[in-house]
C-alpha cells in the first residue's frame, strides 16, 4: 500500500489531498487546504507554506507526492506567483526525501474521467465517486489535489514508468 500526497499549487490556497493506494484501490485519507493571508509579504506566505508543508509531509509520511505541472494560461504574474509557492513545496518535498512526480491537467483529466476536456464539475465528481466521499471534496483545491494523487496512482502503475519508478514525463 502506497500513501500518495497530492497537491494543487497556490501562494494563497495551497489544496492538498492524501490516498492510500493499493493496485486499483484507492482510500480516501484526508484532504483540506494551506491558505495565507492576503496582504501579507510573499516571503512570509512562501515560509507559511514551505513549513505547512513539511507538517503535512511529517503527519501522513507518503511515499510519493503527485503535483500540478506549472500551466501559464493568460495571467502571468499569477503564475509567477503559483511557481514560487510551487518551488517551497519542491523544496519541502526534497528536504523530507520524498519523491516527487508532476502532472499536467490534461494527465490528470485524462486519469480521472477519461477525457482530457472535463470541466470543473466533472473532474469533482469523479473523485468523490472514485473515492467513495459522500459530497465533492472542497474547496476546490483539495479535489484537485485528490485528483492528482488518483492520477499518479495510476500512472505509477503503468508501462508508462522506468526503472526507480519515476514517471518520464516529469521535470522534477
């Protein structure tokens, strides 16, 4: 059995959602959300979630923690902002030895539905359906982080890994 730690990547909400992976079973562990203040400096937000981060890798001690690849879509200072505090959760990964994969939301989308396309409310929920939850997961982030940790269940299991288990389409 594998516990996988997804995460959606944020400065402001940080999701992230854990499961217990055992070949085509997943368990449903936890899941919430790492929020800083608004208005307050990057610096001490990025430390906020930088030592959130090693909590939550010291709680529920996985074994591999799937994240969003960094997509820039129209807005690119909030991707700046989205690839700092991705970077502190890099570090605390790597700090903590755990190994990391990432995924692009068309993987993930791809994992959950079946199709690369789904919309918001699709991808919530399948995970709750996947995951046997009683409502979607919210917020928002902690589904998508839930999202990510099904999907590395998935591809981790497939021809699609080398040797060491590490997933050919990540940069990490």
């Amino acid at each position: 059995m594998a516990v996988i730690l997804g995460i959606d990547p944020g400065v402001a909400t940080v999701g992230f959602g854990v499961v217990e992976s055992a070949g085509v079973r997943n368990r449903f562990v936890n899941c919430g959300a790492i929020t800083t203040p608004a208005h307050t400096a990057l610096s001490s937000r990025l430390a906020q979630i930088y030592h959130d981060m090693l909590e939550l890798i010291d709680t529920f001690r996985p074994d591999a923690i799937a994240i969003e690849e960094l997509f820039f879509n129209t807005n690119i200072t909030t991707g700046i902002a989205v690839a700092h505090g991705r970077g502190v959760i890099v570090l605390a990964g790597h700090e903590r030895n755990v190994p990391m994969y990432e995924y692009t939301p068309l993987q993930v989308k791809q994992a959950i539905t079946g199709y690369g396309r789904a919309d918001k409310k699709q991808m919530m929920e399948m995970v709750r359906r996947l995951l046997d939850l009683k409502a979607p997961a919210r917020p928002d982030d902690a589904s998508d982080a839930l999202a990510l940790a099904i999907c590395h269940a998935r591809f981790s299991g497939s021809l699609l890994t080398f040797e060491g288990g590490r997933n050919e389409c990540s940069t990490i």
